[in-house]
C-alpha cells in the first residue's frame, strides 16, 4: 500500500525518498543533481514535477509535513484575507514560523470529512495535475519517470498510483468536487500553486480555471499566491 500524506511530504521537500534527508540539506547542489541524475537528488518532485520545482520551502512549512504545511499555509492566507488587510501588508519575511492551524479549525487536517489520508490523495492529485498544466509531461518524458520510480526504492504500489495518475487525463471537476468544505477548498487551490511557479501561459491559465472553478474569490487568490511565495525560494544555481 502506498501513504499519500507521505507522498505529500516527498512533493513538498519535508523529506527526501530514501534518505532521511530535507531538499533544505542539498539545496546548494539539487538542480543541477536534478539535471544530471535525479535519482542521485532524490527529491520526488524533481523526478514528477521536474526540476524547476526543486526549490527550498523558507521557515516551519518545511518543519511540518506536507498536508500540514498546506492547511497552515492555506490558513494563514484565508485568516489574512480575513483581515481585510492587502496581500502585500500580510506576507512578509521574517514573520513568525508557520503554525498549523488551531484544533478546532475546519482547516486542520484532523477534521477533513472524508479523513486525512483520503484528502491527502486529493493533493497530490491536484500537484500533479498542475505541473502537468505546461504539457512537459508527454510519452517520452513519461517513460523517463516511469523508469527513475522503479529504481527509486518505492513500493510498487506508489509507483503504480504514480505513473497512474501521470497517465490519466486531468479531470479538473473531479478535483473541484473531491473538495468537501470551504477550507479544503482554499487548501487544493494552495497546494496547486506549491507545486508550480505559474511562469507560462499554460501554467497561469490552468491556476485561473481552477480558481474559478472553486470558485475562490480574487482577492484571496492574491493572498493564497503572497503566502505561498513568501515560503518558496528559488533553489541556487549551480
């Protein structure tokens, strides 16, 4: 059996599969490692995701396991849009470490409707779906992945979800409708944009459609993305 929250953790650098080890400890070398032999970089995004989202998660994201830092990081945008205040006031460095999000809030991973593992898949689903909005995961770039996961030590099982869902057409309204509250709602559309850098036009278009299909409101959208980039730095060049 496979572990999606597990998976999440791998996509989002928290470790890296095999090694015990956090993108943060080979962040000076994880690109060109990435490039020259992913395998060696181990990062399971750098294997799906490709190598442009190889980069370091700032602060206590990185410290929290994946479904975590996705329901704090999604919080913590919903509680700024909240407050009424811009986007800009709200996401600053040097703010304090990221918190996961109080017990008693819908948005804490504990009281996801359908379970924890369950919604977990629904991200992991979604990261997937959205790094392939640029179209570089075609039949040759399949077969590569294919290849570096049956010699990445996961189960078979793992790999088998995977090179599914690599497989499997992107079906948006499946994803909108496999987000069961408000919260889950803004976590799907967070950790979509965790997973790409929106840098194309494809990428853009793909994160506006999933945005209105969820039908998130513009300005907490603009707060979702000064979060979200408040955390990610770019990795160093080699």
């Amino acid at each position: 059996m496979f572990d999606p929250k597990k998976i999440l953790d791998d996509f989002l650098g928290s470790s890296i599969p095999g090694t015990g080890t956090s993108v943060r400890d080979t962040a000076g070398k994880a690109t060109q490692m990435a490039k020259d032999n992913p395998l060696a970089a181990g990062a399971l995004a750098a294997v799906l995701l490709g190598t442009g989202t190889g980069r370091d998660i700032a602060g206590g994201a990185l410290k929290l396991g994946g479904l975590a830092a996705v329901a704090g990081l999604a919080y913590k945008a919903y509680q700024n849009y909240q407050s009424g205040n811009a986007p800009a006031e709200t996401a600053k460095a040097g703010e304090p470490d990221l918190l996961p999000p109080p017990d008693d809030s819908s948005f804490h991973p504990a009281t996801a409707p359908q379970g924890e593992h369950e919604f977990a898949l629904v991200l992991v689903r979604a990261m997937i779906a959205a790094a392939r909005a640029d179209g570089h995961v075609d039949e040759a770039e399949r077969a590569r992945i294919a290849e570096k996961l049956s010699l990445s030590g996961m189960n078979s099982d793992t790999q088998e979800f995977l090179a599914t869902e690599l497989n499997a057409p992107v079906n948006v309204d499946a994803l909108v409708a496999a987000a069961a509250t408000d919260a889950q709602k803004v976590e799907l559309y967070t950790a979509s944009r965790l997973a790409i850098e929106a840098k194309t036009r494809a990428e853009r278009g793909y994160l506006d459609l999933l945005a209105g299909r969820l039908k998130l409101p513009d300005n907490l959208i603009d707060h979702i993305e000064a979060t979200v980039a408040n955390v990610k730095t770019p990795a160093p060049q080699a």
